[in-house]
DNA sequence: TTGGTATATCGGGAAATTCCGATATATATT
DNA sequence: AATATATATCGGAATTTCCCGATATACCAA
C-alpha cells in the first residue's frame, strides 16, 4: 500500500466525486439496468455519464483508483463493474493516526 | 477544509516524511538548539537539513502544508517554527470514513 | 548603519497530471 | 463472419507539480 499513490488517487475532485458516489450506487446511478443488481457494483459507462468527461478518461481514473486498492473491479460480459473497497478506506483512516 | 488540497499536500513523499519526523521533534532533530526546545515546533534550517533539498524548496513545501492546514507555525524572532495540528488529522481520519 | 543569518518569494526547466480524441480489444448478437 | 456495444489503451496539448538557483525580506548583533 503506497501511501503516496493512494493521496495522488484522491488528490482530484472528478475521483472523490466518484467514490462518493459509489457509497450509495442505487441513489446515485438509478440508470444502471434492473436486473443487473449492484453487488459488483456500476459500470464504467454509468460513471461516465455522471461525471460529463470522456470514457477514456473516466475508465484511466478507475483503474488509477483500482492500482491504489481503493476500488474493486469486476469484469462480466461486455461490462466492467466497479465497487468500493471499504477495507481500504478503514486502513487509511488508521494509517492517518498512526502513520502519517 | 479543502479535502483536494489536503490529499494533494499528502501526496509528496518529502512532504510525508516531515510530517512523521514532527510527530517527534526531540528524536528526529537533536540538532535544533537545547535551549529553544520543542513547544512551538521545528524551524525551518533544521527541516530542510534533514531532508536534504534547498531551502526554497522546505519553505514552499511547509508553507503548502499550513495552507492545508495540517501544520502550524509561529514566527520567534529570525526562526519560523513548524508544528503539527494534530486536530487536523484526526478530523481527515473521520473524514475518509464519513466523506470520502 | 553595516553585516550576518533565517526564511520567503520569484522565475523557470523538467517531469507528472489532466483530460481529450482516436484507435484497439473484448464480448455479444445475428 | 460481420456488426454493435463496452471498455481499455495510445498519443498528445494544456496545466500543474517538483525542485532548483537567485533574490528579497525580516530580524539580530556589532
């Protein structure tokens, strides 16, 4: 766990946004289609139309997320779904008050 | 509180070491004078010494970190001291788990 | 006032980041 | 196979960050 490649990961508004958003993805992405559910999490196109920038963009800030650990992903047919790593968040919490 | 700026002042490895060489001034810098003590922090010389970069270079970084306020300081006479805000991160250590 | 020391600010080259459009790859459908 | 859709990767322009040397400012001492 690089510290500071989880700061640079989070050093940037579109990305917070993002992980905010994935703490309640049925409020945030009522796009997403019924049946898929959202135990994997939301697809790379969801996030894309809520932020408003590019695809390409959007799929390098996820998999930036993902090479900080602070993101999950899982790949299912044609998507990408991605999903917060809760046990992340709590470690850097505590490596804030005790590391940092 | 500027959640960018904070993670963007974490995101420096310089950065993040002098933030963990402050959490203990008395072992990490024997060097700065007995007799001025450690209550308002270290000055900048003995900072800069430690880490090896010019002095520009720690007065901007230090000065980036009050900005994001994880640090304060207090102007004695030619020295400037810097000291860790301890409330800072404990507040970022809530944040990450009710915010990020 | 003159000179010395500590810190801050300025200007800039090199490297990294931001975000884009174009293109490649993977998967599904027909 | 051919086509369509979702995502990933590539190349690059604009901006920001990193860190420097030079210079300015603040304070102290003689």
């Amino acid at each position: 766990m690089d510290q500071v490649e989880i700061f640079k990961a989070l050093s940037n508004k579109t990305r917070l946004q993002i992980l905010n958003w994935l703490k309640e993805p049925e409020i945030n992405f009522p796009g997403q289609a019924e049946h898929v559910g959202f135990e994997d999490g939301v697809c790379v196109g969801q996030i894309q139309l809520k932020t408003g920038l590019t695809q390409s963009t959007i799929s390098e800030y996820l998999s930036l997320l993902q090479r900080a650990g602070l993101v999950q992903s899982v790949r299912k047919g044609q998507w990408t779904y991605y999903r917060r790593n809760e046990a992340a968040f709590e470690t850097l919490s505590q490596l804030i008050l005790t590391k940092v």
